[in-house]
C-alpha cells in the first residue's frame, strides 16, 4: 500500500487597510520598544484585531497606548489613548471589550465614549508579570496570559481564567512565554501559544476546574514563535507566527495542512475571522497592516 502525503495548501493574502500616516509616530520613542524590541525605534505595533457584530475591526497598537476602530472600508478611527501597553483585546458575544495590557492587567473599553477603566491589575495583590492576551469562553469566563519577559531560561509564565463569578483561577505556572489562547469547539480543552518553546500547547479543562496531561500540540522553529491562535467551528487550528511571515493552519489531530503567506512584512503577529467566519484577518505588526485572506 503506497503512502501518498497530501502538501500543505498554500493560500496568499492581500492588504486590506495600513495603519495611516498621520497615526504613525516614527522616531518616537517607547519604553516597550526598548525592552522588546531591542531600542530599534517603531512607528507603531499593531497586534490584537478583533471584529464587533457591525463588522468594524478594532486593534491595539501597543507602544503608543492606542486602540483603533477600522470601518469595513478600511476607514481608521482613534478610539482611545493612554497610559498602558494594550496588548490583545476580544470582544464578548454581548459586545464588551476587554484588553490584556501589559503595563496594568485586564482592562474594559467603552468604545462608545473611549473610557477604559481597570477590570483585574493583581492576584493576592502581585502585579500580573505583564499581559499579553485574552480569550472569552460562550460563558463569559476569560482566559488570560500573563507573559512577562519569559522564556527557556525563565519558564514561569502563567495562563489565568477569570470566572464570571469574580474568582480567579491560575491554570499554569511554568509558561515558557505564553502568548495567544483559544478553546476548542467543545471548550473541554484550551490551546496556549508559548512563543519561546516555539510550541503550542494543549490544555485539557477537567470539570472539577482544574488541567491534566498538559502536552505539546505542535512544535514550531523561526527566531520568535507562535503567537496569536483562533479556532474556526471545525475544529481546526489557525497559528500566527511572529517571525516566518505566516498563519500556520492544524487540523484536529495536529497535521498541518495550510500555510497562509503573508505579503507584507515577516511579523504576523495575531489574526481574527469577521462575523461570516469566511475571511481571515492578520495584524502584520513590522509595517503596520492588516492583511485579508479569503477561506
């Protein structure tokens, strides 16, 4: 019986909308970029898009404390800016917008007036090592990460569920660089991006509220690592990698079978499906565009 390995299908994208000038701010400069990108000036960082029930995608820009909304013609609106690191933002089935911030933990925006306001800044009164993303269950309870500055040498990152209820639960301790998270169609098993271990790992929910048998879904190479993850309703899992210029796409079992090209810069670095779920959205962080890929 002759074995016969299907390739991996290749799926191009194009540039829906960049960043406009007038919100670029080139040779400004950031304290986050001098501790994650190695004082190399940027003019922004886009990361985070997540798109409303109206079809307007809303994305952070994390050095410059900004949040934007993007009409479904590529028109930008400045929502808010302040003093944080707005890292990841999801948006709830009832509309609310919430954002893991680096510099001060889960936030909550209002878009319609631009307030944003703390939601959780510390567990048993120590500050979070630094929040890099979100994710909202069917019934309210986010999934969080809290990355910091960690990695191989410091495997301490942490993965957090915030119930509906207020409690909070502290899933992992020994994160090696936890990133983006998304739960399965079941939601019996979270999927966390460790960028360092450039891995994805596999999280499987106990009904007591507890995890067991933590493993290795897929392992990755580049420079950086996995990213931003989102799930469509197949089960099949969609992977930013923030260094190889590509959307990584898995099926259930862990075989890879597409590879979704960036044709802007090398930093994908997170992604998001519009309300149809037949297109795809990639935040190209480097040049400060977002791509649009056809599924």
């Amino acid at each position: 019986m002759m074995w016969i390995e299907t390739p991996p299908k290749l799926i191009e994208t194009s540039i829906f909308t960049r960043m406009p000038d007038r919100y670029r701010r080139p040779g400004a400069a950031s304290r986050w970029a001098d501790a994650n990108k190695a004082g190399l000036p940027v003019d922004c960082f886009i990361e985070g898009p997540a798109f409303d029930r109206d079809g307007n995608l809303h994305i952070v820009d994390i050095p410059f404390g900004r949040i934007f909304r993007i009409s479904p013609g590529g028109e930008w609106t400045l929502l808010v800016e302040y003093d944080g690191w707005p890292n990841g933002l999801k948006i709830g089935r009832d509309g609310r917008i919430l954002v893991a911030d680096y510099r001060h933990g889960l936030m909550e925006l209002d878009a319609g007036s631009g307030a944003i306001k703390p939601l959780l800044t510390s567990r048993n009164s120590e500050s979070f090592k630094g929040c890099n993303d979100l994710h909202i269950a069917s019934n309210g309870d986010v999934y969080f990460t809290d990355q910091g500055q960690t990695g191989l040498h410091d495997p301490t990152g942490r993965v957090y569920r915030l119930r509906t209820t207020g409690q909070l639960d502290c899933l992992l301790t020994t994160g090696i660089s936890p990133n983006g998270l998304v739960l399965d169609p079941s939601e019996t098993v979270l999927f966390v991006a460790m960028t360092r271990d450039n891995a994805v790992w596999r999280v499987p929910l106990m009904k007591d509220g507890g995890i067991s048998k933590v493993g290795r879904f897929c392992s990755m190479f580049g420079t950086s690592g996995p990213d931003g993850l989102a799930m469509d309703r197949h089960g099949n899992l969609f992977v930013a990698h923030a260094s190889l210029g590509s959307v990584f796409v898995f099926a259930p079992n862990g075989e890879l079978s597409a590879r979704i090209r960036s044709c802007a810069g090398a930093t994908t670095t997170n992604l998001a499906f519009d309300p149809a779920g037949t297109r795809l959205v990639i935040s190209e962080s480097a040049t400060g565009s977002v791509l649009s890929a056809s599924l």
